[in-house]
C-alpha cells in the first residue's frame, strides 16, 4: 500500500533515495491502483507527497503558506 511504501522510505536513507526519486513513480501508482479506494494523486503533488497527505501523522505548511493565512 502507499501507507507502506512511505513507512518504508522513512526506514533508512538508501530506501528513501529510491522510493522518494522520480523513477518509482510507477511504483507508488501500483501500490494506489491496488488498494483501489484511494482516488487520483491530485497534479499538484508527487505521489510520495499524496501518501503522505492521507497517511502522514503531522502536518506540513510550508511559511508561505502560513504567512498567506496569516494575512487572510
């Protein structure tokens, strides 16, 4: 599953160069599509990023975002 492949890459920095590198997107699209409940990967985030929005325990706004809301 995504929720495993992102437990996986935080497992040691070798895995997390591969898992997090471009070249595995079909790999976190494979573990996706064979959960089947979980929608697209939106075009605005990477899949690792995706996993780690529905699956991640913190959260991460990036300063810019906090100032933007901040303003609001």
């Amino acid at each position: 599953s995504p929720e495993d492949l992102l437990n996986l890459s935080r497992t040691s920095a070798g895995l997390r160069e591969i898992l997090m590198s471009k070249s595995s997107k079909r790999v976190w699209e494979a573990a996706r599509m064979v959960q089947g409940t979980i929608p697209a990967c939106p075009s605005d985030l990477s899949e690792p990023q995706y996993a780690d929005l529905l699956f991640g325990k913190g959260c991460s706004v990036s300063e810019r975002s906090r100032l933007q809301l901040d303003i609001s």
